[in-house]
C-alpha cells in the first residue's frame, strides 16, 4: 500500500501542475520527479534490505506454500504480469509426480549446502536463504522451501525493484513475471539519469548504510541467494531510441563509484568469505518444439553424473598445470587469438590453478576455471552472436591488452558510436578498461548436442552455455571479496589462482579492487580451432583441436558427438 501511495501522490503532483491552462515548463516536472526521489530515498532503501534479509516479510513465500497451485489463478495474487510462460510452466509442473518435483528441488538445494561445504564456510550458523526466480516455478519452490527449512534456514523471496532508486538497468533481482515489452524495460534503463547526481549519491549510500546497520543481526546470519533461471524467450535485439534518457560521462563514473561503494557496504554487513549462492536453469514453453522433452533434457543435463566429470576434468587440470601459457584460437571465422597467462605454482602437489567445477553452486556440471594473471595475458576474442544478459551481440570483439579490455566492437547497430557505447552499457559497464577475470574450459557436451538437436543453442542462458566452450569473463574474478579464504579440489590440493593484479589491491585500496561485474563469454565449439598449453621451452600440448577434445583421458567428452 506505501508503494502505491507515494507513486499516486506523485502522479497527482504531476498532474496538477497541468491543471492551470497552460503548460508547465520541463524543469518543473524535472524537479518534481527529483524531489519524489530524494524525499523517499531512505525508505525505499530500507525497505529493500528489510525485505532481502527479513524473512517475517513473507508476502511470496505465503502464496507459494499456502495455495492451491493446482489452481493456476494463484499465479495472479503476487502482482506481476502472466504471460503463457508463467501458466505453461505451472501447468507443465502440476504433471509431475512428487518425486520428480522433489529431486528437481533437491539438485536445487543441494547444490547450494554444498557450496558451504566446499568452500568450508559454516552453514549451521545461517538461518535465512534469498530464493530469486521467474514465477510458475512455484511447485519446485515450495519443495525447495521445505527441503531448506530442513537444513534450519527460512526463504526471503523478495520482488525485484520496481522504484527507480533501487532498480540496477534492465536486471530484474527477485521474483519477477514475465517481461511485459522488452524494448521498453531497455528504453528505460537509464532512467536514474534524472537524478544522478553526486548528493543522490552520498544520500543513497548514507541510507543504505543506515539501513543494513538496523537490519546487522539479520544479515549476519544470511545465506546468500540460490536462483532459478530461465531461458526459451525468444531472443531480443534492441533498439537505440534517441527519446531515451543516456547517463552522461560524468554520471557513469558517479554510478561506478556508487556501485562500488555499495559492495562494500553490503560486504560489511553480509562478508562474501561467509556467503554462498547456487543457480540453476529451466526452459520455458515459448521455447518451441516439444517442451516436455526439451525440460525433461535439460533436468537430465543438470544431474549429470560429476563424479565422471570431476575425474575427466581433473585430467585437464593436471595438464593444465604443467604449464603458465594457454593458447585459444578460433576457426570457421572467428578471429579468437587469446594467449592466457596462469600463475606460478610453487608445490604442484599441493597446489593448482583450476578450480574442478562439478555440479554445486553453478549447475549444471562441466568446467575448470581460473583467474589469469594479467601481465602478458592479451590479443582477441570474437564471438559470431552471443546472448548476455537477455540482449543479443553480433560479431562482438575484444581486444586484451595486459589482461585488459583496450578496445571492442560489435555489429549490432549502423554506427560504430551506437555499437561502442551498447557494449560500454551491458559489458564494460561504463569502466574505462576491465579485465579478464575468467577463463574456463566447459565440458558439458551432452548440453552442446541437445541444443543443437532442438536448436535452442541461441537460447540457452549463459549458465548452460559457459559449460559449452571456453568461456571467458570480464569484470570481478570468481572470488571477489572471498580471495583470502582458503578453497580446495576434490584431490585437496589448494586453488592457489583466486587473485588477480586489481583484486589485489584491495589490500591498500578496497575502491580500486572491484568493478561490481562479471559476465561470461563463450566461444561454441564449432567455432574453436585449439586450446593448447605451451610449456617454458614454447612446446605444445592440445587440449581441444576442431571443437573436440583429443587430451588423452577426455575421450569421454566426444562421446554425444557420435550419437
């Protein structure tokens, strides 16, 4: 009721100042939009938090443990538009039998107790976990919830930002609907241009520090998020829309140093070495094709056997290991020419490069990765088409230099500008230059040959498609603010790559280390040409030559090709 009291008041507002017969000027509607913003931007902080950490904020978590869900007008009392995607998914779910709900709910949940296991961290002394997901999934939720009430923790389920203050672009974070019309989510990411200023600014940092100081104890004992994400729509390439608002140079440093002021906050309060996470995905019905065996190949796909994946894979490391030189090069006319440089192992019986990926916070199963080290780490990375984040890239590039982005490119618009600057707003994230702050090696295969048997590889969220390839991150390592806790393989030895250059900073300035961002770019299979290590004396071992793996101990990997 609060939120639909200040923005009718506001409404109102508005209007009124039409009311007197002659129109008002643009910098009194400005100011109004301005004023609404600053005069709530506690409350709406504080709001948020509460509910991201109270689990006594239980509007979701009631809907989804206390209705009829046979009954799909439940879907409708959470306040977010229902699209065929929403029912489809419920209704395709309400065909299951328990068991499958309950082991498609317990791969969830697992996944994410192991991921404290894993990375020793103590979950008994957790008591909240945050469940993000796209609502018809309310079936599995409701299972997960009690399989996570075993393990003595409670859900938050929060909706994702809706006010202007607490919205981060087109992300939704929380519990959302469907996307009503993509292209106006887009139109309207940059809306905070408005008011970004450098007193918004220190007001939104003072108010969320105050808020997380009044919710400490409830956020000591938080777990972190486990979410379940979806894929199928059908992919959307935006539109640059000159009416748009478009932060401005000095906006964008304002809002980088915002951000990462912000995580510092929230680290201080919620410490990443104490925090977990999982992540898993599922199709929706607009996937096309025959749902139920597309959903029912993609639950096989997340509980594939990582027991042999974790001992293939341990095979790659071992190789890997041998060496502090990965070429990666592409074929078919990607134009990939990346030398990777990986730190100096000083025991390689205790120690490693690569973190051994099986199915625990990341599902599903299939990848090694590491944080280079960026001095020599450089040349070109070229993707055909790849989808982040929901938005699709033509013919991207990037050009590493010491391990940083120096220059890009994309075909996606007319001009060279429009294509800079969409790439500086959903990768680089306005950072003058970023880093490469992965780079892995996916395995999962059987998901590379279903998707291309149902032809839904463009549709695949980056989740399944970082498994499907080299994949290579730019922004924060996979350790941002937990490189200092200690995190082992199977085989016990220490994964010693959790720093890089600028995460190591944070030691004498904690604003310089982190960017706040970390997005995965693979380059498929049929694209990559080798993976090669080259050892001190420049000789070469291949890893992958042709899009297939010819390792000795990962012929395993080749099999779903032959099927």
């Amino acid at each position: 009721m609060w939120d639909y009291t200040v923005a009718a008041e506001l409404f109102l507002e508005v209007y009124a100042s039409f009311e007197n017969g002659e129109l008002p000027s643009v910098k009194s509607i400005e100011d109004i939009l301005k004023s609404y913003v600053n005069d709530y931007c506690q409350d709406m902080m504080e709001d948020r938090i509460a509910e991201a950490v109270d689990p006594s904020r239980n509007f979701a978590t009631d809907i989804i443990m206390n209705s009829d869900l046979t009954d799909l007008r439940y879907l409708y009392f959470f306040g977010e538009y229902i699209s065929e995607n929403e029912t489809g998914v419920a209704e395709y779910l309400n065909t299951l039998s328990q068991e499958e709900i309950d082991s498609m709910a317990r791969t969830y949940t697992e996944g994410y107790r192991i991921g404290f296991v894993n990375g020793r961290k103590d979950l008994s002394v957790k008591k909240t976990v945050n469940i993000r997901y796209n609502l018809g999934f309310e079936r599995m939720v409701r299972a997960a919830i009690m399989q996570f009430r075993e393990m003595g923790l409670e859900p938050v389920i929060y909706r994702h930002a809706t006010h202007a203050v607490n919205k981060r672009g087109v992300y939704r974070i929380g519990y959302t609907g469907a996307v009503a019309n993509p292209q106006y989510d887009y139109d309207h990411r940059q809306d905070c241009a408005l008011f970004m200023d450098s007193d918004f600014v220190q007001r939104k940092l003072r108010s969320m520090q105050n808020a997380y100081e009044n919710y400490k104890e409830l956020s000591k004992v938080h777990g972190g998020p486990a979410c379940i994400d979806t894929f199928g729509e059908e992919p959307f390439s935006p539109v640059n829309k000159p009416e748009a608002w478009a932060l401005t140079e000095a906006q964008q440093k304002l809002e980088v140093e915002m951000n990462n002021e912000s995580g510092q906050i929230v680290n201080r309060y919620i410490p990443g070495d104490e925090r977990s996470f999982t992540i898993i995905a599922y199709p929706v019905p607009e996937i096309g094709g025959n749902y139920p065996e597309i959903f029912h190949e993609i639950v096989k796909i997340n509980t594939l056997d990582y027991k042999l994946y974790e001992k293939i894979q341990q095979t790659i490391i071992e190789t890997l290991d041998t060496c502090q030189w990965v070429a990666i090069k592409g074929c078919d006319g990607n134009e990939t020419d990346l030398i990777v440089h990986l730190h100096e192992l000083e025991d390689v019986k205790k120690q490693t490069n690569f973190e051994n990926c099986v199915a625990d916070v990341n599902i599903p199963v299939g990848e090694v990765f590491t944080s280079p080290v960026l001095a020599g780490t450089g040349g070109i990375l070229h993707v055909k088409k790849v989808y982040l984040n929901g938005l699709q890239f033509r013919d991207l590039k990037l050009v590493f230099d010491c391990g940083q982005v120096i220059d890009y490119s994309c075909s996606n618009f007319e001009t060279e500008e429009e294509n800079r600057a969409y790439i500086e707003d959903n990768i680089l994230h306005h950072h003058n230059k970023i880093p490469m702050g992965e780079f892995a090696i996916g395995t999962n295969t059987t998901a590379y040959v279903a998707a291309e048997k149902y032809g839904i590889a463009d549709k695949l969220p980056i989740l399944i498609a970082e498994k499907m390839g080299p994949h290579f991150a730019v922004g924060d390592t996979c350790y941002s603010w937990a490189e200092d806790t200690p995190v082992y393989n199977p085989d016990g030895r220490e994964i010693i790559a959790r720093d890089n250059e600028i995460s190591a900073l944070r030691k004498e300035d904690i604003s310089m280390a982190y960017y706040g961002c970390h997005t995965d770019i693979t380059i498929p299979y049929e694209e990559l040409g080798s993976i090669q290590v080259i050892d001190e004396d420049g000789e070469s071992t291949s890893i992958i030559e042709n899009g297939r793996f010819v390792l000795p101990g990962t012929e395993e990997l080749n099999r779903p090709f032959e099927k």
